[in-house]
C-alpha cells in the first residue's frame, strides 16, 4: 500500500506542483536556489500533511484506507497526522519496523492511531477536495499551520 499510496500522491499532489516551479525556474522568475528551497518546502508540507482531510490522503482514498483513532475510530486531529507522518526522517527505522508490524507505522503505536479499511470512493479527487474546502478554521487548524511554519524556518535555514 505504501508505494501505490506514494505513487498516486506524487502524481495528483507532488507533480503539480514541481511543474508549476519548473515554470518559474524556466523563465527566470524564481533562481536555482529559491527553486530548491520550493521543492523542498512544498515537498515536505505537503507529505506530512497528506492525510489531513479526514484522515485520507488521495493515496488513501483510491486505495479504500483511512487513518483513525484507536480508541473511537475517528479521524484523526491534523497534528497527529503530520506527526504520524514525521517518521520519512527515519526511512530505515520505519522500513524495519514495518517487517515485524506490516498492519502499522511505527508512529501508529506513539500516536495511537491505526489503518482501516474503508469503502473506496469514486470521486477521490472531488471527495478529497471538499473535505479540504469544508475544514474549518480552529485550534486545530492553528496547530496544523504552526507545524507547517516550523517546517518552513527548518527549511529557510538549511543552507
């Protein structure tokens, strides 16, 4: 699920948005430099807050998977998204651990969340959309957009 999941996110979220960048790079309206830190800064966001809308990332959504709670079966707050998302960092880690624990991240055991699934959607994209165009703005949405600034002043100041 991993690779399909990274495969259909890099083609509808990652792609579209290098393109865009390759653009300004090709004319002259962004340097080498500010395009570098772009791909990086949006690639980063926009893994770690891929399962923000309802817990389904359009990976997710294609595939018939959601991230939950384990303790209700809700969607999960968009911190513990991004959090659980956190673990790229650790690549190597995360690949041993899913050896012994296939159905769980190894950040489902600390963020006490799991893998279900769920009836697959016909109109992810649109499903995905309108779960993003219908999230309110509150304190979750505050934590979620800190977390993005922390990720963008690691970025500003990678040299």
């Amino acid at each position: 699920m991993l690779i399909a999941e990274l495969v259909i996110n890099t083609l509808f979220l990652y792609l579209p948005i290098f393109l865009v960048l390759i653009v300004l790079l090709y004319f002259n309206i962004v340097t080498f430099y500010a395009f570098t830190k772009c791909c990086i800064f949006f690639s980063l966001v926009t893994y770690l807050h891929k399962d923000i809308a309802g817990g389904r990332s359009l990976g997710k959504r294609f595939l018939g998977y959601a991230v939950v709670k384990e303790n209700d079966g809700n969607a999960p707050r968009m911190a513990t998204c991004f959090l659980r998302n956190s673990t790229f960092l650790i690549f190597p880690a995360e690949l041993l651990f899913g050896l012994f624990s296939p159905d769980q991240k190894m950040t489902d055991y600390f963020t006490h969340t799991k893998i279900i699934k769920v009836p697959q959607e016909k109109n992810s994209l649109t499903s995905f959309y309108r779960d993003l165009k219908n999230t309110s703005y509150n304190n979750e949405t505050r934590e979620a957009i800190g977390l993005t600034l922390l990720v963008f002043m690691l970025v500003l100041f990678i040299k």
